[in-house]
C-alpha cells in the first residue's frame, strides 16, 4: 500500500480526494472558486464532513458558476438556509455570493481567482514547507494573500483557510515528503505546467 498523508488514511473518501485532487496545481479560476467556498465552509468542520456534502453544495451553488451565484438573492439566500443536504451557515453562505460577486467584479477588470492565487508564487507550486519546520515562514507567505483578499472584498478568508486553499490548489505542494503524491504533484507539473 502507497503511503500517504496521515490526514487521508481514515475514509475511503479521503484517500480518492488526496490521490486524486489534493495538492494538483490547478488554474481554473470556477474550479478554483468552488475549492475557496468548500474551504470557507470547512472552518470550524472537518474535511470529510464537507466531502460528504460536496455533491449537495455543487447543486445549491451552480456547480460553482460565480457568475450564477453573484446573482443568487434573497429566495435563494432563504433556500440554501433550508436546505439540509449542505451545511447552513448564514455567514458561509453569505460570504460565498459575496465572494461570487467580487469576482465578477474582478473579472471585469480582467483579473481571475488563478490570477491572484498564483501570482506570488510566478505560477510555480511552492514544494518547501514540509521539508523543514517553516510555521513562521508559513505564516508570513499567507499574510499577503489575507490582505489582499480582504482589500478586494473577499469574505471569511483569514490565515488557515487560506493556506488550507492554497495546499488544495496546489499552490503549495504540502503532501508529507514520505507520501507517494509529494514527487508525483512535483512532476506532474514539470510535465503538464
């Protein structure tokens, strides 16, 4: 059996997330959008809980089309509450239209979701953090992220569920240097980036 991160050996949904999606750089700013609202609704929750409703929340959101939720109002905003398939949160669910409208407000100045998430790293997946204890330097790359999301009117996007983003996106490489995936996301996008 490939070793894997110890976080995704407990459920078999874990392990199809981790070996298949976790940590693979990706640029597909709808893509990317429902990473960052699956993130903002796992704070405070663990991951499998979200995984479990991922089919519901690909439903309530659209199939995570910002362009359709930035124009979810009221009735939706009341449906989504109701709906006990996702997790009803008034601020998550909230925060994700908002954060559905910033980025068509963004898209209209020609900026993407991928744009802004890869734009401190030059596109490249950062592969460093688990290869020496780097909390502090953690902390300091995600900084700017938080900041400027926050300028640009992003909701609930604080320290871990950014960096929690970021790992997802592949942005930073944080399979554990003993797990299969780690020299696999590394030549993946040797290959295909």
């Amino acid at each position: 059996m490939a070793s894997r991160c110890k976080w995704a050996q407990t459920d078999p949904q874990l392990m199809v997330y981790h070996d298949q999606e976790w940590g693979v750089p990706e640029y597909d700013s709808q893509t990317l959008f429902e990473l960052m609202t699956l993130e903002t609704f796992q704070a405070g929750l663990s991951w499998l809980t979200v995984l479990k409703k991922r089919p519901a929340f690909r439903l309530a959101f659209a199939s995570f089309d910002f362009n359709v939720v930035a124009n979810y109002d009221d009735k939706q905003l009341q449906l989504l509450l109701q709906n006990a398939a996702i997790i009803r949160n008034r601020q998550k669910i909230m925060a994700t239209i908002d954060n559905a409208k910033t980025l068509v407000q963004l898209q209209a100045k020609q900026v993407t979701l991928s744009n802004l998430l890869w734009k401190y790293t030059n596109g490249q997946p950062l592969n460093h953090f688990r290869e020496r204890d780097e909390a502090v330097s953690i902390t300091e790359f995600v900084q700017p992220y938080v900041t400027e999301f926050k300028q640009l009117g992003f909701k609930r996007l604080g320290p871990t569920t950014m960096y929690s983003l970021l790992q997802a996106a592949g942005v930073v490489n944080d399979h554990e240097l003993t797990c299969y995936r780690y020299k696999q996301i590394i030549n993946f996008y040797e290959n295909n980036c």
